[in-house]
C-alpha cells in the first residue's frame, strides 16, 4: 500500500474567528470551550461552555486552520 492512500481523520474542532454581537470586537476561540468566554472590550457573552461544543453567540467570521 503507497504512503499516499492512507487516509488521515480530520479533527471535529477548530478555532473560530468570532465577532462580538454588540461592539464589533473580534475574537478568536476554540469550538469546544470549557469556560465561558466574554468579549474583551465589552464584557457581552461571546461562547457559552455546554460541556461539548461551545454555543457561540456572536458572528463567525471565518474558520482558521
């Protein structure tokens, strides 16, 4: 079998550039946050921990690898 037919999993989390719902502030996080995580600038709720998958609360602008 050649190197080039092994097939590698791609992992089910990322990091997430999000942009906060009231002041427009970006941040980056993690999809599978264990805490709360607020906006810097602000203070408003930007993910919220679920014990999975973070809810996120702001836009995602874009997934980053």
């Amino acid at each position: 079998m050649r190197r080039s037919n092994i097939m590698v999993p791609k992992p089910h989390s990322n990091f997430l550039s999000v942009q906060c719902s009231k002041c427009g502030e970006k941040v980056v996080i993690f999809t599978y946050s264990t805490t709360d995580i607020e906006c810097k600038a602000c203070g408003q709720l930007v993910a919220k921990k679920t014990g999975g998958k973070a809810n996120i609360m702001g836009k995602v602008l874009s997934v980053l690898d």
